[in-house]
C-alpha cells in the first residue's frame, strides 16, 4: 500500500528489547486496589476468593503463553517469568508487559463472577504492570526471595492490624501499636491477645502462590482393547511453598531447572542493589508530546470468532470508542485520542508528568483500564453475542518533539485508516459478489484512489464518499468546554466550566479542525 508524506514519524518509535541471557520477569499488580478491594468488599486481610481469582488468572497465561514457566504471586500482584530461551515478541519490553497485563486484566474481568457471583463491579479493575530484567538465575532468586519477603512481612503486618481494628481499635490505634514492631513481638501478639498461631493460617496467605508447570501423564484415549493411552503432558499448577527461592524447592523441579537453571546456593540477605534494579523504572524525555498507542492481539481472528461485519462492523468500533471515552474521562491528563479498527492512539502533553512519565506505569495503566471497558461494556454493545475468549491488547509509549509532529503523527494514522478502509470496501465488495479473496486482491493490485472509488460506483453503485464517516475519517476524542445551563431554581446562574468529552468522525488532517479547538495541543513551557 501506498506511503504517505506523514511515514516519516515512525523513526520516533524506539527499540526496548530485553537482551539474552537477561531472565525477563513482568510484575504486573493492582491498581488502587486499597479502594478496590474496599469497595467490592473484600474480606480483610484477605478474601480468599479475591485471591483465588487472582491464581485463576495467572493459570489462564500460564495456558496461554508456552513461554512463561514460572509465576508467584500474593495480594493483588503477580510476577511471571519467562524461560531463559525465550524470543517471545522479540523480547520487546512494552510489548510483553502490556499483553500480559491486558490478557491479564481480560481474564479477571470474564471469571470474576464465577469468584464473585452475587458481586456486580461498581468499576471495572485495573492493573499496572512492568518488566524486570534479571541478569542471572542468581538474581532471579534474589527477586523470587523479595517478593516472597516481602509477602512475609506484609501478611503478618496486616493480619495483626485487622485483628485490631476487629477488636476495637481505631486504624490509627492500631498502627500505632504495631510501630516498630519485630516478626516476633507480632507473632506473640497475635497469639496472646487473640489465640492465634501464625502458622496455622491457611499457607496461600502467608506464603503467596506459585504457578508453574509440571509434567503430567494424560489419558488421551483409549485404544481397541480399552487400555488407556498415556502421554506426557505439561500442566500449570498451583502450589504453595514457604520458601520458594530456596534451593530445595527450586531444584526438585525439573522444568524449573531445564527453563531456567538451578539455584546453586540459598539466599541470605537480599542484596539492597538488586532491590534498587527490581525498582527502577525507565522515564519518557521530559518536555515530549507523547503517544500511547495501543493495538487490539490477532484482532483478526477475534473478529472473524465474534463474526464482525466486513470490514466494519459499527458496534464493535461504536465499542472501542466507548472504552477510549471512558479513559478521557478517568485521565484527565489524556488531551485526545484517535482510533481506527482495533488501535487507538492516546496523546498526553509534552508537560504531561502522569506518573512521573515512567513509560510502563503509563502503558500498563491504559492498556489495562482499556481492556477492563471492552469486556465489560461487550454486552452493552453486543446483547445477543457471548463474548467467546478475553481479548486483549497491546501497547507502546512514543515520544514527539513538537505539537507539529504529533499532528503528523495523527495525520498519519488518518491517512492509514483512509487507504486501509478504502482498499477493504472494495475486496471486501468484490468477495460478496462472488470473486475468491486471491482473485480481489488481483483486481486491487496497483489501483490508485482514484480507480477504486471509480470500481466502487460502477461495478457496485457505492458513491464512497457516501459512507459513514467514521469508517472513513476514525474516530476523534477530545474535551470540549461547554456551559451546562444551571438548575432550574437557579436560573440567572451558570454552572462552572465542565469538561464533557466528545466523539467526532473529523478530518484532523487540516489545520482548520486544530484552530478550531486550541486547547487539545496548546503547547505547555518546557520543563
Ligand atoms: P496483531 O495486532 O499483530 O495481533 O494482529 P491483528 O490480527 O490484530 O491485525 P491488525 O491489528 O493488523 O489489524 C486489525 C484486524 O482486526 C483487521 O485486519 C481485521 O481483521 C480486524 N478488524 C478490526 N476492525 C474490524 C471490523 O470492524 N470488522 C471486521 N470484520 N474486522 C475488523
Ligand atoms: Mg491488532
């Protein structure tokens, strides 16, 4: 298909890839789950279904991605590794921390009412995710040893707050009490004032939970004389160990050992260094416009499963705009969004310091809120399709120097959704009327707009420039600054400035639709 004038901004888009030997860990957790949990009642200090449903979840990608091996988890996060051979998306960092935290995200939404069924969301759930790059097997047992410390301390710290708080203490109360406290002084306190041992509660609270695979013999039929046909079978599950980083576990598990490598010795004190590895997170250049781009996995495949119409199916794109309106509406920092087919583009201002600008705080965020909508709103916009598997996406953060680029970059996308939309009318009209899919792309081969739009009228009587203009032209999100009309008991009054935010099928190619509306790219001074 043809270039346009407006390629030249995807020299911006930067490699990440996580280089070989380095073990790829992605941590994804939860976003404000204090509320979250809070608001859908969870049990304190820990709801066990909540927790299952988190495991149930970190089975699903374990199923879906050969490539991870191992996973552990607690509370409301999740850390899941990848074997040391993998080439998983060419181990581009943005790439696999926001599939993994969508598919993620999707599977939690979908299963929650089997965890919950008396529970409807108040708001969809959210996750943030990250990739940790551990440069040996020793520093992965070093991040294993962490999280799972840091499990520990947390599950003894919670449960002596809550059973304080239960017996009548304030929060505050009981913070207090528990300030400065040792592992011991908390055990005793739990069993003194309240007959509780410690180690007597359900292992999933205090040690977390780990996902990975072993290998298990399966039935797969029978054969003439009824004997059972065996085969060796990989199977994800879950186990509970009080010391998973330790070598006793690790290396009594042949996939552990073949994936990833043995633990040669125990871990003692947690290196500080490694932990400041563990945390640190990379940051967009400061004073850029920048990008979130995120784009719906083997989108193809999905719509053919859910039997979109060709080659646009209004509902679905009337979805993806209802979901991209949504994240206007929960970020305010997000000035406009585009979106065309299964992609949309999220800009945020060059002074922008969502997030301190860390590029996978800012990625995970949106693509997972995104992915939580669409499978929460399916119904609204398809009442009669059952939605068949999670969709996911995924998601890339690019920075632009100029708000004259950004709006090259969004012409861009333009262009692409114009020559995309006007090649698909066209195969798309030519297969209904009998044509093979080789045979349209023949017909297709080298024709200019021109030609097609002439194909169009005269095989078919379709006046292109008829069609609705958000298949033609995207959609466009922004915030417009309206007055709404004050009360009617108080009607000399104007109620202050709101943000509402809109849906438009525009050009944003022409300057005119930017003049119009000055606030969505007024540059900010530099930082
Ligand atoms: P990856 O993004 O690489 O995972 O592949 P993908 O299968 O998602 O394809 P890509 O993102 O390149 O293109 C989006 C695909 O989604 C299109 O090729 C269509 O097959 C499908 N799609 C998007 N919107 C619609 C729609 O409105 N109707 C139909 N029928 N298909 C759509
Ligand atoms: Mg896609």
């Amino acid at each position: 298909m043809a270039n346009s004038k407006y390629e030249y901004v995807k020299s911006f888009e930067v490699e990440d890839e996580i280089f070989s030997p380095n073990l790829l860990v992605v941590r994804i957790h939860g976003r404000d789950f204090q509320r979250f949990s809070h608001d859908h009642g969870f049990e304190k200090p820990n709801d066990e279904r909540a927790l299952n449903l988190m495991n149930t979840c970190a089975v699903a990608v374990l199923e879906e991605y050969p490539d991870i091996v191992f996973s552990y988890g607690y509370s409301d996060e999740y850390s899941f590794v990848f074997k040391n051979t993998s080439k998983f998306y060419q181990r581009r960092a943005s790439k696999i921390l926001s599939l993994i935290v969508s598919f993620f995200t999707s599977v939690y939404v979908t299963k929650w009412k089997e965890f919950f069924p008396l529970k409807e969301f108040r708001y969809p759930p959210s996750f943030h995710s990250r990739v940790i790059s551990c440069a040996s097997i020793e520093v992965l047992q070093q991040y294993l040893a962490w999280r799972q410390n840091d499990c520990h301390v947390n599950n003894q710290y919670e449960t002596c707050l809550w059973m304080l708080i239960k017996h009548g203490k304030s929060e505050n109360e009981a913070q207090e009490i528990l300030k400065g406290t040792q592992k011991q002084e908390k055990n005793e306190l739990l069993f003194q004032q309240f007959g509780v041992n410690y180690k007597k509660l359900p292992e999933m609270f205090r040690q977390g939970s780990c996902v990975f695979k072993t290998e298990m013999e399966d039935i797969v039929k029978y054969n003439e004389n009824g004997a059972p046909v065996k085969r060796l079978r990989r199977k994800a599950r879950i186990v509970h160990s009080e010391n998973i980083a330790g070598k006793s576990f690790w290396n009594a598990h042949s996939c552990l050992l073949k994936e990833l490598g043995r633990f040669d010795e125990d871990v003692g004190k947690i290196k500080p260094d490694y932990v400041r590895s563990f945390v640190f997170e990379n940051k967009l250049i400061p004073s850029t416009w920048i990008v979130i781009r995120i784009d719906g996995c083997h989108f193809h495949r999905f719509s053919e499963v859910h039997e979109f119409d060709k080659p646009n199916d209004e509902q679905a794109l009337n979805l993806m705009n209802s979901c991209a309106v949504a994240v206007l509406e929960e970020f305010e920092e997000i000035t406009f969004a585009y979106g065309v087919s299964d992609e949309y583009s999220f800009v945020l201002k060059n002074a922008s310091m969502f997030y301190q600008r860390q590029a996978s705080e800012i990625v995970s965020v949106i693509v997972s809120f995104f992915t939580s909508m669409y499978v929460v709103k399916w119904k609204e916009f398809f009442p009669q399709k059952k939605l068949k598997y999670p969709p996911y996406f995924d998601g890339r953060a690019v920075c632009y120097p100029s708000s004259d680029i950004i709006r090259d970059y969004l012409a861009w996308r333009q262009v692409d959704c114009h020559i995309n939309n006007q090649y698909n009318t066209c195969f798309w009209m030519l297969v209904k009327s009998g044509k093979s899919k080789s045979e349209a792309q023949g017909c297709l081969k080298g024709t200019q707009a021109r030609e097609k739009n002439e194909l169009l009228i005269q095989k078919f009587g379709i006046d292109y420039s008829k069609l609705p203009l958000m298949f033609r032209q995207g959609s466009s999100i922004f915030r417009a600054k309206m007055e709404k009309s004050a009360a009617s008991e108080n009607k000399s009054s104007v109620e202050k400035v709101r943000n509402k935010v809109l849906v438009s099928h525009c050009n944003i190619i022409e300057p005119s639709f930017w003049i119009a509306h000055p606030s969505i790219l007024n540059e900010e001074p530099p930082l």
